[in-house]
C-alpha cells in the first residue's frame, strides 16, 4: 500500500477508534466526573451562538431535556449525525434542547468555519458553543459523546448515538438501553489477555504446545482486539462472520488499498435457516465470542515488517474449530457483485500531472472541508472519496474500483465537506463514477443438510 495512503488511513482509524460513547455499564470505572444517576456538574459553556446568550449552564434548561452534543473537527461521525440530532431537535422542540460542545483542537476559526458550512447546507438551527474548557473539566477527549440530561439536572444516559425511538422512552420516563462502547479499549498484551486469562495454566509455564477456546464474549476483557504472534491467534468480542473472516482470510476485516479488497467480499453469504446467531446489538453482547488458539512457534508466517499472519494450517485449525461448534457447512465461491469504477471522461485535462516527486496532502480550508493533494494517484484520491461524509446507504458493500488508467500521479484540489461535493468537484476535473459488475469470492455459510 502507497505510503500516503497508508497514513490516510492510519489517521482514519484514529479518529475511528477514539470516537466510541459511554453507557451505564462502562461509564463509571472510566472517569468519576459524570456518572449516571447522579446530577450534572456545575459547568458553564462559553462563547455559545445561535442562543440568546453568549453563556449558559445545563441549569439553564432545568425542566426540559438538555443533550450536550460533544464534537471536534476531526471527527466525520459527528458531522454525519447533525442533520439527525436537527430532526429530533424539532421532533421534541417542546420538551428537548439539543446543545453542541465544540472542542477547539487548533484554533476557533478552524471548527467555526466547517460548523457554518454544516450548518448551511443542513439548515441546522442547534445552538452550538465552542468550548474546550468543558471538555478537560468532565474529562472528555472522545467525540461524538451524547450525555442526556433530564429536566432535573441528572445525568440519566452517555452515549455516542440516539434514535427517536429512546429519546420518546426517556420522556416518557423510560430507561432505555444505549449503544455501550468504551473510550479507549485496554492494550493487549500476553501477560494482561493473553490464552491463559481463558483456560489454562499451561500457557504460563510454556508446557502448552496446541490449545484453542472459543468461549462467549466476557465484558471483563473490553478490548475489541485481534492480534496474531508467534505462538498464538487472540481475538475478542467478535462477532460470527468475524470468526469465520479469520477462519478463510486470517483477517478480521479490510477497507480499501488492503491487499484482500476488491477479491474477497467483506460480509459472507448466509444460506442457512436460522441466522439469529449472526445478528449483533450495540447494545447488548448477544452473539459476540472469545477465541483463542495456542500453536507451535514456527508455524504462522513472519511478514517483511516483523508481523504475524496466520498460515493455511492455523487457519485450517480454526475452520475445524468453528465447525466443531456451529456446525456450518462454509466454503469460499466466485459471485457476482455490485461496483463503482472511477473513470476519467473528455474533460480531463493533461495539465493535472504532477511535476513533483514527492506526496503531500493538505487541508487549507480546514478539516473535513476538503484537500489540496499534491502528487497524488487517482487510486488513493478514491479511497479518500469513500470516507466522505454523507455516502449514500446503497453503496455500502460496493466495491469502488481504479479505472482510469492513469497511471501518473496528479495535482488536485477539492472544496467539499460532503460525499456529493466530492463527486461534483472530481467532475470538474474529468472524473466520474460509473456503476459496474464483477466476479470476486465470497465466504458462503450454508447449514450442513
């Protein structure tokens, strides 16, 4: 993978892995400042528009539901849910004020000036104050992170997202059950979650030659984690079709510019009667599992960059594993699936080829409000696009592909917040995405009759 792209991404997974919300459950043993149940601390939000005061604290609005919106420019999950919280601001405007906390990470005019174009363009009317104080007091550095607050002043829910359905429950005095995530997962270490905190004492004196667990999620271990070494595969709180991702590729998951996308297709085939197994909640753990295998050291293959992958024979272990248990008949077929080729159309223009030699990606407008690339390739200018907020649903699960036969590197510039915007601005530029077809593997889970 090209090394701009790489860090494209990187970056991606940052923001990606930091941007998870609170529950009951997982709150308390995370910081001590806000818990559920319990009133919210005195604080005042400064430097709030589109309110009638420049200052205001959550006593303001006692006798109405106050949702404090916490959000920083970074994060495209926030943007991508404000035109939502706008529709249950309306919804409920007679009982519920919604109030949006923007962390300044870098200067105010950065985050104000990408808040006015979301706001522009999704008629958002939600006051917002722009206030990092707040966040360092109640200790909060994640984002989007929704604390609802009752007309009482108490705490009753931490999350990162709401629907209209538990908002109704909570007025009508519901408690309704939240996403639950964690602000950070706990690292993973041999020593902390390794084999031996699941089954045998064998690990730990090294006796242990070949072993394997796979057990239902325990909330003891929090960290969504997969991690291959020499001796031992581990992975926690995964789902089904995860288990049987590793079981055929040795991969949990993969995302554009990864070596298996575009050939392998990331959601398996369900050909079986009964799929409940297969079916998760943000809610609850129903149907996520623990697993781990122990096997000779030598066995996984050491890659160029001093990292673990599972060989054929671990894999095969695994498949036996998950067979044993589920039962399931899987095989890997070639099928049909949708796609999206970037192609370049009549008004590409040669004068767009780089003259440097060197990659550089810049955000002059601000974050999440375009780019300026410098020598860049049409195939990483497309995994940029599909990170866009804004991506219509009919596209999850479709392949974007690199048909442009370009095959220098190019200077672009793209003003755009949204997935649309984007498509308009490559436009310009003598690109456009076309709807095709192709044939690639699929995982297909049939039961065994």
């Amino acid at each position: 993978m090209n090394f701009l792209f790489r860090v494209l991404i990187s970056m991606l997974f940052i923001v990606t892995t930091v941007t998870n919300g609170y529950s009951k459950e997982s709150y308390d043993d995370i910081q001590s400042i806000l818990k559920i149940g319990y009133k919210m601390p005195v604080v005042q939000f400064n430097d709030v528009e589109y309110n009638n005061t420049k200052t205001v604290k959550p006593s303001d609005y006692k006798g109405k539901w106050l949702i404090l919106d916490f959000w920083h420019e970074y994060c495209s999950s926030c943007i991508s849910s404000m035109p939502h919280n706008q529709f249950l601001q309306d919804k409920f405007s007679g009982s519920v004020q919604f109030l949006l906390v923007g962390m300044i990470i870098k200067k105010k005019a950065t985050i104000q000036t990408l808040y006015e174009k979301i706001r522009e363009k999704n008629n958002l009317s939600i006051p917002i104050a722009y206030d990092s104080i707040v966040h360092k007091k109640l200790g909060i550095s994640a984002a989007p992170i929704l604390v609802i607050i009752n007309p009482s002043g108490i705490v009753v829910g931490i999350t990162y997202s709401l629907n209209e359905e538990q908002l109704s429950a909570f007025i009508a005095g519901q408690s309704p059950q939240l996403a639950r995530s964690y602000l950070a997962y706990d690292s993973l270490s041999d020593k902390r979650l390794g084999h031996s905190e699941l089954i045998s004492e064998s690990i730990k004196n090294g006796s242990c030659l070949f072993s394997s667990v796979l057990s239902t999620y325990n909330p003891k271990f929090k960290s969504n984690a997969y991690l291959i070494t020499e001796d031992r595969v581990i992975a926690f709180k995964k789902d089904l079709k995860s288990l049987y991702r590793i079981a055929y590729t040795g991969h949990t998951d993969w995302y554009f510019g990864d070596s298996l996308y575009g050939k392998i297709n990331l959601d398996p085939i369900l050909l079986v009667r009964d799929s409940s197994k297969f079916l998760t909640s943000e809610i609850t753990d129903d149907n996520l599992f623990n697993y781990s295998l122990v096997y000779p050291k030598g066995i996984a293959r050491q890659n160029n960059d001093g990292h673990y992958s599972l060989s054929p024979e671990i894999m095969e272990a695994v498949q036996k594993d998950l067979k044993t248990v589920f039962g399931y008949d899987v095989r890997i077929e070639r099928r049909e699936c949708r796609c999206v080729k970037l192609v370049k159309n009549g008004n590409f223009n040669s004068k767009s080829y780089s003259n440097s030699s060197i990659p550089s990606l810049q955000e002059p407008f601000g974050p999440n409000q375009g780019i300026k690339a410098t020598a860049i390739s049409p195939s990483e200018l497309l995994g940029l696009l599909i990170t866009q907020p804004g991506r219509p649903s009919s596209l999850n699960g479709v392949i974007f592909e690199d048909e442009t036969g370009i095959f220098k590197r190019i200077d672009i510039t793209i003003h755009g917040i949204y997935y649309d915007e984007w498509i308009s601005e490559l436009k310009k530029f003598g690109f456009e995405l076309i709807p095709c077809k192709k044939i690639i593997d699929y995982i297909v889970i049939r039961d065994m009759n």
